[in-house]
C-alpha cells in the first residue's frame, strides 16, 4: 500500500502540468526564477569587482532589492484584493522588470554605472516584485484545486530549486565570460517570458474582496488574532533575518576570506539548489508520513543546522569549497520542505477575501526584516569582522524553530476536515 501511495503521488503532480493554465503558470514562474539566480550573483558581483564595494555597501546593496518588501507588501496586498485582473498587473511587472534590469549593461557600456545606479536598480525590482508577489497567490488558487496545493507547490519548489542549481553555475560562467553587468541581459530576459506566458493563462480569479472586509489592516488582524500561524509568522521571519546575514556577505566572504572565484561561488549556491531539488522531491512524502506540522517543525531545522557550516568553513582550499557544499546541499534541501509545508498550510487556511492582504503580512515578515538583516550583516561585518557576524546569524537561525514548537503546530498531522468551512465562514461574514 505505501509503494502505491507513493506511486500515486508522482502522477498527480505530473498530471497537473497537463492542465494548460497550471503549465503556463508554472513556465512563467520557472524562466523568471533562473534569471532571478543570475541577478543575485551577478548585481553583487558587479558591486564589488567594478566599483569596489565592501561590507557596509553590500549591505545597503541588499538592502535596496529587501526594502520594497517592508514598506509596500502590506498596502500592495490590500491593493491587489481589490483587483479583478491581479494577473494582469504581474505582467505589468515581469516589464518593468525587464526595463529595470537592461539599464544596468547600458550603464555600464556608456561609462557611467555607479553604487547609487545598483541601488536604485535593485529598489525597483524589489518593488515590482512585491507587486508580483502579492497577486500571485490569487493566481495560483484560479489554476490549482485545494486539493492539490501541495502537489502544485511541491512543483513549483523544484522549479525554484532547479533555478538555483542552473542560474548561479550559468551566472558565474555568463560573468566570468560577459562581465556581470552584461550577464544580466539574460535575466532581463526570462522576464519577457514570463510576462508572455502569464498572458496565456484564462482562468478565472476570486472577485474583488469587498470595501467594508477590514482594510488595509484586515490581513494583519486576521494574523494577530490566530495564534498558530501567527507564531509560525514570527519563527519564518527570525529565520529569514538571520539567513540575510549569511547571503549579505557569503560573495565578500568567500572571495576574500576564502579566495573562491566567480565560477567556484556559482556552484556553491548551485548546491543549494541541488539540495532543494531533493527537498521538493520528498516534501510531498514527508508531509503524509509524518504530518503537516512536523514536516513544517523538520524543514526549520533541516535548513538551518546545515548553515553552521558556512562560519565553520576555514583556509582557501578545497575543505572550505567542501563545507560550503556541505551546507548549501542541506539547507537547500530543508528550505523546500519548510517552503511547501508552510504555503500549502498559509493558502489553506487564509480566507480568500483576505488573500493579499494576509500574505501583505507574510511578505513584509519575511522579506521585509531582511533589509534591516542586510544593513545590521553589513554594520557587524565591518565591526567585528566577517566570521564574527556570520556565526551571530546561524546560531539565531537555529534558534528560530522555538517559535514554531510554541504555536501548537506541531501537533497538526493534517489541514482539518472543516478548514474549508471554516474559511466560508470567515469569508461571508467578511472577517
């Protein structure tokens, strides 16, 4: 009997990307996701070979992509529940995007790219992509049943996954063969794609949430009144922060303390997309043998150990290349699991009414402390050193799963029977 369980849960998977609207929005996620590994490789890149950025820098670097998460998700999700087309608007910003993106190689081949250039380049993708994000769970729900949240986002995880094995390994070899600024053209690529695949799609999304269903704070109310996903919230957001103080400074880390190269920090991040790919692979598995809860539980402490490595990693040789591996393979691995546990869970439960909003909240927890991560990585980098900051990040990462053992998450094997009802609920009397 569990062999064919395990059988039957490949074919659903696959058998979703026979569905045109799921296929075409899963090729647009998946072709946007490898350019989006090319631009964290080689807009850093850029910084610090061109223009001779250091620590404090590649903070606020960061934190200009990380900052549109703080200020905009919230009020970009109460937005975009009042929208009727929220498809359309993440075309709008797969182009804008793309013009955001070219203008950095055409700096850069006039003479005059500069920090402040990076900066705001970085600003107005990371804006245009809280746009995209906060439409895109409305978009996801029109094309994959409730039934098959799991499965679908067990897909797109090991599209991300596969993402983060080809983009920084095609990203290291594009930059050490175009230069970095040049290597971007194809990420502005891949957001053409996308844009042209989401214009395929003709599915239908939820109505418009009504004007009395809470406002701009409905979705943070929601979140503050219940506890479980509440606490889950503050355990992904400490994991989060802690995590950007390792990608903050892992590029001035590993080509200064550790004298990688181009080539060898492409596949180091491309082992965590290795990792990630057998995360997504099992994700779907470990959730139905051991719960929903526990796997969540499993994949905080499966992608953060592995990260004690990274502080861990010593000499310019091939033992330091191996603990880097070491720890990308694992917290890629983990991070799936968490990932698609999390948002099966999150999209479940939300009402729809609240969708955007609610996931404002998410966003602004999760990617929003990350510019202040970045720009605290980059003021204790310069501090107290490099190795210093990285181990303060790991060890909180570790600690975050506290947060998760108080919420009574771990007790949830599975979404319960009336979820669903419960959600109508909410969402008729327009909580």
């Amino acid at each position: 009997m569990a062999r064919r369980g395990k059988a039957r849960a490949a074919p659903r998977r696959v058998g979703l990307l026979r569905e045109r609207g799921f296929r075409l929005y899963w090729s647009a996620q998946s072709i946007s996701l490898v350019g989006d590994e090319i631009n964290i490789l080689a807009i850093p890149l850029a910084a610090v070979v061109l223009l001779d950025a250091g620590a404090a820098e590649m903070g606020w670097l960061t934190a200009a992509a990380l900052l549109p998460s703080l200020l905009l998700s919230i009020p970009g999700g109460a937005w975009a529940d009042r929208q009727t087309n929220r498809r359309r608007a993440m075309i709008v910003a797969d182009i804008g995007r793309f013009a955001a993106i070219v203008s950095v190689p055409l700096a850069y081949a006039w003479g005059s790219l500069t920090l402040a250039h990076l900066f705001l380049t970085e600003f107005v993708v990371g804006a245009l992509t809280v746009l995209f994000r906060v439409c895109n769970h409305h978009v996801y729900a029109s094309v994959v049943d409730a039934e098959r949240y799991v499965d679908g986002n067990a897909l797109l995880s090991g599209s991300r996954s596969a993402a983060e094995v080809t983009g920084p390994s095609t990203g290291g070899a594009l930059v050490q063969a175009l230069s970095a600024p040049f290597a971007l053209l194809v990420d502005a690529v891949t957001y053409l794609v996308s844009a042209v695949c989401l214009g395929g799609i003709r599915t239908r999304e939820a109505p418009p949430a009504p004007r009395e269903g809470g406002g701009l704070a409905g979705g943070l109310r929601w979140m503050t009144v219940n506890r479980t996903p509440g606490l889950l919230l503050a355990g992904v957001s400490m994991l989060s922060l802690c995590r950007t103080f390792l990608m903050t400074l892992l590029v001035l880390y590993g080509t200064t303390e550790l004298g990688l190269t181009a080539g060898a920090l492409g596949a180091v991040l491309a082992a965590f997309g290795l990792g990630g790919l057998a995360g997504a692979y099992a994700a779907p598995r470990v959730v139905r043998r051991i719960g929903l809860g526990p796997a969540v539980v499993t994949g905080f402490l499966w992608f953060s150990l592995p990260l004690l490595l990274v502080p861990l990693a010593e000499g310019q040789g091939p033992l330091a290349i191996a603990a880097l591996v070491a720890s990308q393979l694992g917290a890629g691995c983990g991070v799936a699991v968490l990932d698609i546990s999390t948002n099966s869970y999150l999209i479940a439960v939300i009402p729809t009414t609240l969708r955007s909003r609610v996931m404002g909240v998410v966003q602004t927890a999760n990617f929003g402390v990350r510019p202040i991560g970045a720009v605290l990585a980059g003021t204790l980098g310069t501090a107290l050193g490099l190795r210093p900051t990285l181990w303060i990040g790991t060890v909180g990462a570790v600690l975050s799963v506290l947060w998760v053992a108080a919420s009574g998450l771990p007790s949830i094997r599975k979404l319960p029977e009336n979820a669903t009802r419960h959600r109508e609920e909410h969402e008729e009397a327009g909580v």
